[in-house]
C-alpha cells in the first residue's frame, strides 16, 4: 500500500472513532478549541511533520467526557 493510501485510510480511520464519541456526547479539542472530527483530521493533515497527542477527560466516576489533542513539543 502506498504511503499516501496509508494516511488516507489512517485520516478516515479517526474520523470514524471521532465521530462516534461526538455522537455518544463526547467533546473534542483540538488545542484549546472546540473542534469537529472534520477540523481535527483536516489540521492534523496540514500540519503532518507535527506530532498530536489525545489526552483522555475523564469526570469523577471515570467516563470519558473530553477528548482533547494537543501539540506534543
């Protein structure tokens, strides 16, 4: 497989598990902002040569509320 179909199949592939905890409630930041999957595949493609990492929000009974990528530096 070619590295462009790769990232292509990665891209869709985390817009998919995205999508799927927006609809379950779950809010998505992308550095501070409040961010649809769309916005956070789409920046994370233009801005390949950088590294995101997801952090995890949990509340106090341990479900996940936030999801939120922030630059790893």
């Amino acid at each position: 497989m070619s590295r462009m179909k790769r990232r292509i199949q990665s891209d869709m592939e985390l817009m998919t598990m995205l999508k799927k905890y927006q609809s379950d409630g779950i809010l998505i930041y992308f550095e501070e902002h409040l961010s649809s999957p769309r916005e956070v595949v789409r920046t994370m493609a233009v801005h390949d040569d950088e590294v995101f990492m997801p952090d995890y929000v949990m509340d106090k009974d341990d479900r996940l509320v936030q999801i939120r990528f922030n630059k790893v530096k």
